[in-house]
C-alpha cells in the first residue's frame, strides 16, 4: 500500500491505477484453492474467518498459514480433529496454536500477538447444550477485541438465574448482549424486554421432536413482539460475535485492526 500511494504522489501513476492496485490488494490467491480477503478487517470492520466444516485438512492449513501471514493471525472456524492434527503437524517456527475444543475454534496466530481490548459485550448460554455455540460466539467476539461477560445455564425453566448476571452486565455497561437458546428459545425474548442495549438471539439446533434442528426456536425467534431483539441463524455463533463486537465498535469509536 505504501509503494502504491508514494507512486501516486511521484506521479508514476493515475489515480484509476492506484485504485486498481489498492483493489487487488484486498485479495490472495492461494495456489488455486480460494482468493483470502486479506484487508477485510480495515475495509468491512470484522476480519475474514476459514469455515473449515466440509474443506480438506490440508486446504484448511494452507489457508490459514497464508492468511496469518498477512495478517499475523487467522479464526477457524468448525474445526475438525483432523484439521487440528494437520496444523499441529505443520506449524512453522514463531506460530501458536489456541485451540477451543467446546467452540470448535482455532486461532493460528504469530508468538505473542496481542488482541486489543476495546469495547464490552454480554453473553448468554440458556443451557449447557448451548454452550458450543455459545463459545463461538465468545472466540469471535474476543478476536474482534472485545471484552466479553458470560453466563451459561440460565435458562428460563429457572427464570430466576438469568438475573444476576444480567444485572453485572448492565453495570459494567456492555453495548449488546447475545443471547444463545434451543428448545422453545424464550431466553432472548425474555432478556430483550428487560434491557436499553441491542440483543442478538441465536437459536441453536438443540430440541426434541418438532424442534427439527432449530427451527422452532427461529420461528420463536422471528415472532417475538419485544423491541431491540435481531437474530442470526441457526449455531451462527460466529455471526453474532461479529454482529455484536461491531455495535461495541461503533459504542466506543475505535476501528478493529
């Protein structure tokens, strides 16, 4: 980027050029498995995340290693054993590994790298079910540089529980909560119609019979009359910590990097 912007200060090239330069820069081939957005955190606010559900152990670690190159760390996202064993394997010298077993998370990141700690955001797991999603939702938002407040089991058959940790949330002036529920998913409704900040409701495949894999408590979801509630889809557990470090974000005006 630099090269770029001095040659267009020398008058080498044209606008139009530079921008074309700066276009092609957002984008890395990777041997002919995928084209990473590697500028992605600076121009959309949240970094680019591997999805390595359905890829080959060995994509997955080609891809990661190409990505915490440019940007000294990468999230992976539904990771597998095999893709843990191949990353294990293959780790270049200066890299570590932070492996969430429970969010099915990796961070493959550069020897000390350090994640800001800007902005604050509460989490909440209705059962221990949910947790897995829950946990994603954690490492995302973490990695985003937020600070994150959690409680689990708090589900509504004991509507009791749910209220202290909202409270700790409340005065520790989170800018959104998120809020992970299966079965009949009321958790998010509940909490949504207590609180001044934003919730993100996730619905989780958690259920019996007709809950077909999370689609109740969507619908649930969906239908609720209790203003400030946005929802994600179904296990979107990354979705949510993206969507809720973005409201901390803009909460105390700092750009994540």
């Amino acid at each position: 980027m630099d090269d770029i912007l001095r040659s267009l200060l020398n008058g080498e090239i044209d606008i139009a050029t530079a921008k074309n330069k700066l276009r092609v820069l957002n984008i890395k081939k990777v041997a002919d498995i995928a084209r990473l957005d590697i500028n992605r955190s600076h121009r959309a606010g949240a970094p680019e995340a591997i999805l390595a559900q359905d890829k080959y152990p060995e994509d997955v670690r080609k891809l990661a290693l190409a990505k915490a190159e440019d940007g000294g760390y990468v999230l992976i996202t539904r990771v597998k054993d095999e893709d843990l064993a191949e990353l294990e394997a293959n780790l270049p010298d200066g890299y570590e590994l932070i492996h969430n077993p429970k969010a099915r998370t990796i961070i493959l990141q550069r020897e000390g790298h350090v994640f800001p700690k800007k902005g604050r955001i509460g989490l909440l797991a209705a059962g221990t079910s949910d947790i897995s999603v829950a946990e994603e939702v954690l490492v995302t938002a973490e990695v985003m540089g937020c600070e994150v407040i959690k409680a689990y089991d708090v589900g509504v058959a004991g509507i009791h529980r749910f209220y202290e940790p909202l409270i700790e949330m409340l005065e520790k002036n989170v800018s959104a909560i998120v809020v992970v529920a299966g079965m009949d998913a009321v958790l998010p409704i509940v909490v949504s119609s207590n609180v001044d900040v934003p919730v993100i409701g996730v619905p989780t495949s958690v259920g019996y019979g007709m809950g077909k894999g999370g689609i109740s408590g969507l619908m649930t979801m969906l239908q609720s009359c209790s203003p400030g509630l946005a929802v994600v889809n179904i296990d979107n557990g990354f979705g949510a910590g993206i969507f809720a470090a973005i409201i901390a974000k803009q909460s105390v005006g700092y750009k994540v990097c």
